[in-house]
C-alpha cells in the first residue's frame, strides 16, 4: 500500500474537519484563559530565567501556550495541565512539561499517590531558557529536590530502547511519613519540537513503550505542551498493538488511525497530533508495521 506525501497531507486536512465535528459533538470544553503572568524559573545549571504563562479563569492549570488549553472533562486535577486519555483500549495521562513550582510539586504528589513512571519527549533544545522548561527532578546520582513535604532522589541510570531513552530511577520519600515510593522517568531527548524523528526512532520507541505501559500502570507523558510528540506517541502505542492484535487490515488502517487521534483530540484538545510531520512519521510507521506484521510469521521491526 502506497500513499504520497500529498495525499497523506490531505488525509490530514480532511481529518481536522472530523475533528471539529467530534469534539462540537462531544461538548468538549476547555478551561477558560485568564490573565498573563510571568514566572521565575531555574535551568538545570541553576541560572534564573523567566517564562510567560496564562492563568486560568477558574483557579485551573497553568497554561504554556493559549492554543493548547487543557480540556475540563479529562483533567486530572488541580493546577496540572494534564489529560487523562483513553485510546485503543489503554489509559494514559498526556501533560505539557511542569511550569512553576505548584506544578512540579503536584506532578510529585499525584505520582506518589497513585504511582506510574514519566516518559518526556522534551529535546535537548527545550532546556534553552527561551523555551521555558525547568528541570523537575535530579539528574545527578545522589542528588535530592524538595518539594513540600516530598523528597526526589536520584538512585540509578540506565538505558534502554535501543539506547535511545534514558532511565532515572527515581526514589520519592515523604517527610512526614517515610515511606518511599520508586518512580521511572524515562526521557527521549532527541525530539525537536515539531519535528518528526526517523520510522526506525518511532518503532523501537514505540515497540519498548508498549510493553512500558503495560508494566508500570498509568504512563504519564509530556513534551512542551503535551500535545505534538506526546500525542505522537500515544497515538503510535495503540496503533502498534492493533496491528500486532491482528484487528487492523490494510482497508482499515487509515480509519483507525483517524479514530485513535479524534479520541485522543478530543481527551486532551484539538492540537493532539496537529503536526503534519509528526502525522506523516506515523502513518508511513504504521504501513511499515502492517506491512511486517502481514508477512508470515513477521512482526512489525525497527526499519532504518
């Protein structure tokens, strides 16, 4: 099954029309934006920088960007600019990178609570000040953040997918109590944003992520704003275990595809997988999985 470019951006841009519709059609709605602010943030390296957010109206989330508000009927709660949201039959939490200190602390405290790992797409270009992404755990063996009464530890670094992704291990204890809990974040930092990486990058990413979801129960994801790569991923786990399931063929293929990303634009907002690169990358992976998984005894395979 071939498809060009050309016809793959029209694929797109008919799909945004079914998106309007589905989300007019589910009542989605979004946290009303307040007023602008500007916040003190620290890099890494601990140099201060300032960064411009958007209240909401209502004591929401933070907002990084005015066109991807957070939608009310997925939030997860509190200040967190994070979505539940379902699709192809599994649960995750899609959220923009942590903005300000109330964020950072209640990313902690919901993953203390309720457990999980983080996976973050955010490049190695979004720690530019400019880009506004503070680090919000250690990366130092050894090393401890304080937030409240939680404590965030460093204990380990490895690899994995490939060696493409970077594992912290991560021990969070709270103060009050002791008791310590043990949290993953995963970090993939060769994503830019919006900008699509290599079917082969994708594949091997996707391939560890889904059995990543299915060991460590909800997979709280984000980039920047938690909607492009983030949702190019998610998108790209479901779509990964459908075909291996045997429950897409190729005349199906483009109509699941579709229907995974209006779940997943109408969970976390319209701007879920709104890049045309990002969306190219994972129809072209998904033909190539197809593909793979249709040839006897194939199974969708890293393709370079």
């Amino acid at each position: 099954m071939s498809i060009s470019d050309e016809e793959i951006k029209t694929v797109f841009s008919e799909l945004r029309k079914k998106t309007n519709l589905a989300i007019r059609d589910a009542g989605v709605e979004l946290f009303p934006l307040g007023a602008e602010k500007l916040l003190d943030e620290v890099t890494a390296d601990g140099n201060p920088f300032k960064i411009e957010v958007f209240e909401s109206k209502d004591a929401g989330p933070l907002h990084r960007f005015s066109d991807a508000r957070c939608p009310t009927n997925t939030h997860v709660g509190g200040v967190l600019h994070a979505n539940f949201v379902q699709i192809g039959g599994d649960r995750y939490v899609a959220m923009q990178a942590p903005v300000g200190e109330a964020q950072r602390a209640a990313l902690w405290a919901y993953l203390y609570e309720h457990g999980g790992a983080i996976l973050d797409l955010t490049g190695d270009e979004d720690r530019d000040p400019s880009k506004g992404v503070a680090e919000y755990a250690p990366l130092v063996k050894g090393r401890e953040i304080g937030f409240g009464p939680l404590h965030v530890r460093l204990a380990d670094t490895t690899k994995a997918a490939d060696n493409l992704v970077d594992v912290y291990a991560l021990e969070v204890r709270n103060g009050d109590a002791g008791a310590v809990k043990h949290i993953n974040r995963y970090h993939f930092s060769k994503w830019i944003d919006h900008g699509a990486v290599s079917v082969y990058e994708l594949t091997s990413l996707t391939k560890w992520g889904v059995g990543l979801t299915l060991e460590e129960g909800v997979l709280m994801t984000h980039c920047r704003a938690g909607v492009g790569r983030t949702g190019t991923i998610l998108t790209a786990i479901s779509l990964y275990k459908a075909i291996e399931n045997g429950s897409i063929t190729k005349d199906s293929f483009q109509e699941h595809l579709e229907l995974l990303i209006i779940e997943g634009r109408k969970q976390r907002g319209e701007m879920f997988l709104d890049e045309l690169s990002q969306f190219t990358l994972l129809y072209r992976a998904g033909l190539a999985w197809l593909s793979a998984h249709s040839t006897k005894g194939g199974r969708a395979r890293p393709t370079a």
